[in-house]
C-alpha cells in the first residue's frame, strides 16, 4: 500500500515568497545599481597583491641602470625614474625587462590609492618573501603617496601593495621610437644590442636579424642578459641589418628596417622610425 507524504511549508518561507512576490507587483520598488556594483568587482579583481620595498636614493631610480642593461637611460624620459626592480617571477631572467606594471597601495594613511605605471628594469634576487614583489625606485615608491606625502610613505619602508599588468595596461612612450644601443663587443663576426623603448607589452621573446638589402633569411638572435640581444655568427655579418622584434605576451611583430646601416660602430645608438602600436 502505498503511503502519501504531504510536506508542509515552512511559514517563515511563506512570509519570504509573499514579500518577494509582492516586490514585484510593487512599481515603485527600484533597483539600485550602487547597491550591486559589476563593473567595480571586476575591476577589483585586475589586480594582485604584492610586497614592495624601495632602494636608491629618495627621489631617484633606484641603480643606475641595473640588470637589465639601461644605464643611466632609468632617469631620463620616458622612463623618468618610474622603474622598479623585480623579484624572480617578475624578473624571469631577464625576459620580464621592459615589462610595464601599474602599482597601488591603499594600506597606509599616505597612500594615495592612485595606479603608477612603473617599467621593469633591474632585478632583486632576495625579494622572495612573498611570491611577487617589488623593488621600486624612491621616485616611484613616493608617487603611490597623496600629494605631499611621499616621504611620509617612503619611510614606511615596506608595503603591501596591488599591482596589474593585463586589463589595458601597456608601455607607452609617446613619441619615442625603439632604440638599439650597440654593445662595446660587437665585432664584424658578432653583434649584440639592448633594445629599449618597445612600446606595447615591453618585453620581448624573440628578436631575429636580417642582413644586407637583398636577403629573405631572418636569423634568429639569443638574449645574452637582460634586454641586450646577441647574434654570434661566426663568420662577417653584411650590413644594413633589419632586426624583428617579437613581443612576449601578445605575439605582436615589428620589424625595424635597415635599422643598423652599414658601416656601424659599436657602442653607437641607432633609433629606429618605428615601435609597436600602443
């Protein structure tokens, strides 16, 4: 035989349902979208934390140049001392050179709370204590602060910050071309560049030269620290030398033509006429 069960609404979840229901019918009931902000939980969710320390002098950029190769170029626009140094995940080598950061802190009564974009130019092997830290120039430890309170906040000495590098953040060097600064060692056999002002992603993954006006051939290159790229052919290279530069996080391509002209000396600079779409 069989047995009917009848179940018995809970009152309490009658009392919801009729008041909910009654919402509905209600046309002067409103939806407040500050109530339940979308678009500000996504954008929240951009960024990661991040430890973040300071070195160098106060208002400076940190050392001179570094380990990615860029001398004294970290205190001149378009770099304007906005650098920082990066921890192993960051640093990755040296293939995270050039890469460009935006960095925030909220934790600190001197913290502005406002994004600076910092580019990636020296490496800090001890900074391990979290997974992603930064070593930041004074000058750009101190523009995370409120106006007028940047030494306040770099007396802080150590910060818990946010940083992003996806979600539309870019290096972006308005009216600069990419520029190859030829190695002290390059030779008619052997060539070495560090390549600075990509525009875009900023680092890079893959750089190939091709010699002469007529060749087709593109010859890969190796990177030989830093941002600095080498080709040891092993016999004479012929000059003029385009060189393509592949970016690391988009793919993107862009080929510098006849950039090195014949006759180039090392330890010159050449510019380039191009860089990479912002």
């Amino acid at each position: 035989m069989a047995m009917a069960i009848r179940l018995h609404p809970h009152p309490f979840s009658l009392l919801i349902s009729l008041a909910l229901f009654s919402l509905l019918l209600d046309t002067t009931f409103c939806f407040h979208p500050k109530l339940f902000n979308v678009s500000k939980l996504q954008s929240d969710s951009d960024w990661s934390p991040a430890g973040a320390t300071w070195y160098g002098p106060a208002n400076g950029a940190g050392s001179d140049g570094g380990a990615c190769g860029f001398e004294d170029a970290v205190e001149k626009a378009p770099f304007s001392a906005k650098v920082s140094a990066g921890g192993p995940s960051l640093f990755q080598s040296g293939k995270g050179c050039g890469a460009c950061y935006q960095v925030k802190c909220t934790e600190n009564a001197a913290c502005s709370g406002s994004p600076v974009t910092v580019t990636l130019t020296d490496e800090c092997p001890g900074c391990v204590s979290e997974s992603t830290h930064f070593d930041l120039s004074g000058t750009a430890f101190g523009a995370m602060a409120k106006s007028g309170q940047a030494d306040q906040l770099r007396n802080a000495g150590v910060l818990q910050i946010q940083y992003k590098r996806h979600s539309g953040v870019e290096c972006e060097y308005p009216g600069t071309s990419v520029v190859f600064q030829v190695d002290s060692g390059s030779n008619p056999n052997y060539f070495a560049s560090l390549i600075e002002y990509e525009d875009g992603d900023g680092d890079l993954a893959r750089v190939d030269l091709q010699q002469g006006l007529d060749s087709d051939e593109w010859v890969p290159m190796q990177r030989s620290w830093g941002a600095v790229w080498k080709l040891d052919y092993g016999s004479e290279l012929q000059a003029p030398f385009s060189i393509r530069l592949t970016a690391l996080e988009s793919g993107n391509t862009l080929v510098a033509k006849n950039v090195i002209p014949a006759g180039w000396q090392p330890g010159k600079t050449y510019r380039s006429l191009v860089n990479f779409d912002g």
